[in-house]
C-alpha cells in the first residue's frame, strides 16, 4: 500500500463517513466493500488480505466480507487505521454521529448519572406523598421508586440529557444519534449498566431517615444477608441443574462445561472458528454457521 498525503488521508475518511450517513437512520447503516476498496483506493486482494488478518483481533462474521453495519463498526474502525496509517478514528465516527464505541458510550451513562444525582441533590423531599406510598406497598425501596417516578420525568430527562450530552461533545445529531442513545439508555436502565436504585442509594437513605429518624442499617444487614444466601446458591452445582435443553445442546456442542466463563466461550469460539473456517477448510461452512449461531445464543443469554 502507498503512503497517502494528509490531504489523501482527510478526504478518504470524510468520503467513507459522508457514505455512512447517506444510508444512516438512527445510526443504523451499511457500507460495502465495493464502495470502501473505491473511497480508500486500495487493491481488493490487499483489502481482503488485511481485513482477514485483523479477525483475530476482533470477532466478526465471514459474510462480513460484503460490507459493515453499525454492529460491526469497531472493526471498521480498525481496518480504516490500518489503511489509513492513523489512529483515534474513534472520534471521528462519534462527531459525525454515525457510531459510539464503549468509551463514548460510558462517558454518556456518567453524563446522565451525574444529571440525576444533581437533580437529586436540589429535590426538596415530599413526605407525605412518600409516607402514602410506603402505606400502601411493602418496601421502601417500592415506595421510593414510585416516588422517584412521579418526581422526575424520566423520558425529559434523558431527552435533555442527551441534547445536552451531543452538544458539549460537538456531535451530530442529524443521523439519528439522538434516537440511538435513547433506546441505549431504555435499554441498559435498571441494569448492572446503569442500576438506578444504586446511583440514588444516598439520596434514598437521607428520605428514610427524614421519614423514620433513624439510618437503615438493620435493612441493609438483611439485604447483605440475602445476597450472600444468593451467591452460594448460585454459585452450586444445583444453579446447573436448571439448565433448559436448548442451552445445554448449544454448550455441549461448543465443547464447553456447565460452570464455563464468558471468556472460556469466547477462547472456544475463536478456537473453533479457526478451525472450520471455510477460508482454512473449504468443508467448513455449514459448522461454521453452526458455531456461530451456538456462540451468539449463549453471549445473548448471558447477558
């Protein structure tokens, strides 16, 4: 491959992201082979030739020969900076509004973390509405999310958030990064992405103790309690003994025992991939689409 000049560089990459949000909704979109050996000016073979050399670095599917998603966009990013000889494509991706990688998406949970434990910070307890609410429900946790939800208008809140969060980082929003980072955030909320009973764990305890006079460690001692009793449950062979037949065949099949790790399946699957591959054994095709179908289940389920 020739050295391209800065400006070579630039324009290849503003071509290549101008493609993108021709076809980007929501920031979904596909770019094809065709049309990146055209923008970047490579030969095919050296284009192939180095997207197969970079599958060990990431995980991505042999129909992947035929273009890119947003799915596949990391990889993109990758196989660009090796054309392109620069780094930080990251960045360019996010500005143009087309793609977030974990980095940018992370900085966008503590963005709106930080909006709620503000906006925490500022709200002048209702008690009586919250006493109305522990009445009639069992815990105050219950109760405290009820309140929660009938103070703070979550899905404004996170509109605002977002067009706050696109403007400070100078991203577009006119390829649909806004629609994208809301249905992420839906998505992730009450998870272990973004646990909101763990973000206002403190604004929680000063309500319970406004409310009762007293801090909450007796409910806190039985709720560790409780998680231990979780752990060594969970962490016994009886856990396994639930394992519907779906996931066992798809587990048995990649060679993997019922206590493996998320990094034990990916190892197999790099493993296996290797192994069957139709560009290393042309016989290979039908387990490969078996290996990966088997990989996606069990990453989709552990979830």
């Amino acid at each position: 491959m020739t050295t391209r000049s800065f400006d070579q560089v630039k324009t290849s990459l503003e071509d290549v992201i101008f493609e993108i949000q021709s076809s980007s909704t929501d920031c979904e979109w596909f770019i094809s082979s065709d049309k990146l050996i055209e923008i970047l000016e490579i030969r095919r073979e050296d284009y192939f030739k180095l997207l197969y050399s970079l599958r060990g670095e990431r995980e991505y599917s042999s129909r992947g020969s035929q273009g890119f998603t947003q799915d596949h966009a990391d990889m993109l990013i990758l196989l660009m900076e090796k054309v392109l000889k620069i780094e930080g494509l990251a960045y360019e991706f996010a500005k143009a509004g087309v793609y977030f990688d974990d980095i940018y998406l992370d900085e966008f949970r503590s963005f709106l973390k930080e909006i709620i434990l503000s906006k925490l910070e500022r709200h002048d307890l209702d008690k009586e509405l919250l006493l109305l609410l522990i009445s009639s429900t069992k815990k105050f946790e219950d109760a405290f999310d009820s309140y929660f939800d009938d103070k703070f208008d979550m899905q404004r809140l996170v509109d605002n958030g977002i067009t706050e969060f696109l403007d400070r980082k100078g991203f577009s929003s006119d390829y649909g990064a806004d629609v994208f980072l809301k249905g992420y955030f839906f998505q992730i909320l009450n998870t272990k992405l973004f646990p909101v009973r763990q973000i206002t764990s403190e604004y929680r305890d000063r309500a319970y103790y406004e409310i009762f006079g007293r801090f909450r460690e007796e409910e806190r001692e039985k709720t560790k309690k409780k998680k231990s009793n979780f752990r060594k449950k969970f962490s016994s062979r009886s856990f396994y003994e639930d394992e519907d037949v779906e996931t066992r065949e798809h587990r048995e099949f990649l060679g993997l025992s019922e206590e493996y790790t998320k990094s034990e399946l990916k190892n197999k699957y790099k493993e296996m991939i290797k192994k069957y591959h139709p560009d290393v054994n042309k016989d290979g095709l039908e387990m490969t689409q078996k290996i990966i179908a088997s990989y996606n289940y069990l990453i989709m389920k552990d979830r």
